[in-house]
C-alpha cells in the first residue's frame, strides 16, 4: 500500500472514542471493550461481566478461531469482535442468533459493496470471496444456556491474504481505498440491533433472500464424518438449518454445527 494511504488506514483504525461519538444503537455496545491484541475475543469475553449488549472488540487476534475448529487470520485492518447477548433478553429468536447477526452485518456491509450471505454465516461478495465471518459459542450456567458469545470477524483494511485463503477479500481489495473501522462497526451494530427486534419468520425471510445457497448447487460435508450429500439447497427453516434437495429426490435437513457446503459459485462443485 502507498504511503498515504497506508496513513490513512491508521486514520480509519479502531478508536473507543470515535465509536463511542458515532454509535446510535440503544443497547449494542452500550459497554464496549476495545484491546490492541488479543488471543481471542471468546476468551476475552469469559473474562468479563455478562451484560447483554457488551462488544469487546481487538485490532488483532493471535488466535482467532473459526467455524469446525479452523484458524480465523486476524491481522490489524480487520474488525473482531464478539457481542454478549442474554438468551432471556432474545427470546425466541435466541436458536437463530447466527442468522440474525448475518442479516445485520450484510445490511451493513452493503452500504459499501454488494454482498450476500452464505449459508450458515459467512458474507461473501457476488462472485463468492468471503469478507465476513460469524461463530456462536453458548455460555451454560448449570443445565442452562444463558449467555450466547456471538463472535464476528470482518475483512476491512486488512489484504494480502495466504495462499490457503484464495477465497478470502477485504473491503480496501474491493474498493481500492480504505474504509473508516469505527462507521462500519457502528453500522454492523445499529443494524444488527434492529435486526434482533424483528420475529423470527421476518429475520429467516430477509435471510433467505439475500443468501446465495438457497436455489444453489451444493455439496455438503459433515465435519466429523467427511460424508458428502449433493443436491440444491431449496429452503432455509425458520430454525436456520437448511432443506437440501438431493439428486436423487430426498429432501434433508443440515445443521450449520455439522456440515460445511461448497460450490455455491460452481466452481468447486463436482
Ligand atoms: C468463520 O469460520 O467463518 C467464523 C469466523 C469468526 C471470527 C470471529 S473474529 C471475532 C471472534 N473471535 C474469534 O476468535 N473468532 C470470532
């Protein structure tokens, strides 16, 4: 990156105070957390107080997980964070959670560039490169889930991704300049916060309208077995797991904790 607009990446940078003046959401990120580094904002997050709405946000994870026990690459210029959500305070949307927050970070995101969700939870660009990511760990007190860690990790100003992530992009990839961190916080958070307020048939229909997999080919794969199904993704449930219509003429039902699906853009898909 040339100089000046490397300048101005740190000028767009994470800022507690800036995300403090700019955010207009009620309750998302009413307590806000911000780290230089981290390992992880899960773990960061089963240190501090369970409040419903608190964000704890790094600049970098040096151990970012993602979904199925992968890696989640967190370099500075990328947004990670997790939101702290009460299953009381969610009500019956609490099981789609995932889908939820995706609604909102899409919503956001595509103020800046056209974007799309991919069953379960990641956000990719039309022609399928991933620019965000969405993991759900449940924190349980006893027999009860009472807490849900929602940990979100968007692609900003961070480039050059591995060999290993050909699938990945950012937003400065896409739109050849830097983006402010703290707006597109701000927004993820406003959007989100109005996605939460909505019932659970009106989130799994925005949902199904902007996801990619539904109507698509797909090929998927269970994590623990490695056993395959193929067919189209016809319908995602209103408890988010998607109906997959083999090409045999079975119709079954994957949960997101189980399989990974491929070949939304037929590239992959064999
Ligand atoms: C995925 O595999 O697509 C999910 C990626 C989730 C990454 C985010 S970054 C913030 C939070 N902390 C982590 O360690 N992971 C999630």
């Amino acid at each position: 990156m040339p100089d000046s607009t490397n300048a101005e990446a740190k000028a767009y940078s994470l800022n507690a105070h800036k995300i403090t003046n700019l955010l207009k959401s009620n309750v998302l990120g009413d307590k806000l957390y911000l780290y230089d580094e981290v390992t992880s904002t899960f773990d960061k997050a089963n240190e501090l107080p369970l409040v419903h709405g608190t964000v704890i946000c790094a600049k970098r994870q040096s151990g970012g997980c993602g979904r199925l026990g992968r890696i989640w690459e967190s370099r500075e210029g990328g947004i990670y964070f997790s939101l702290i959500l009460s299953v009381a305070k969610l009500g019956e949307i609490y099981p789609i959670i995932t889908n939820a927050c995706a609604v909102g970070v899409q919503r956001a995101i595509s103020h800046y560039t056209p974007c799309l969700i991919k069953w379960p939870n990641d956000i990719i660009t039309p022609e399928g490169k991933k620019l965000c990511g969405i993991l759900t760990k449940m924190r349980t007190m006893g027999n009860d889930t009472t807490f849900i860690n929602v940990g979100i990790g968007i692609n900003v100003n961070n480039i050059n991704f591995g060999k290993e992530l050909v699938y990945a992009t950012s937003l400065s990839e896409i739109l050849g300049s830097p983006t402010d961190e703290n707006k597109l916080l701000c927004g993820v958070l406003e959007e989100t916060e109005k996605v939460l307020c909505l019932d659970k048939k009106n989130i799994i229909d925005e949902y199904s309208k902007q996801c990619i997999t539904v109507n698509s080919k797909v090929r998927a794969i269970y994590a623990a077995s490695g056993d395959e199904i193929k067919g189209t993704c016809v319908k995602i449930e209103e408890d988010g797991s998607a109906i997959i219509k083999t090409d045999n003429g079975d119709y079954i039902s994957v949960n997101s904790g189980e399989v990974s699906v491929r070949g939304v853009y037929g590239e992959n898909y064999v």
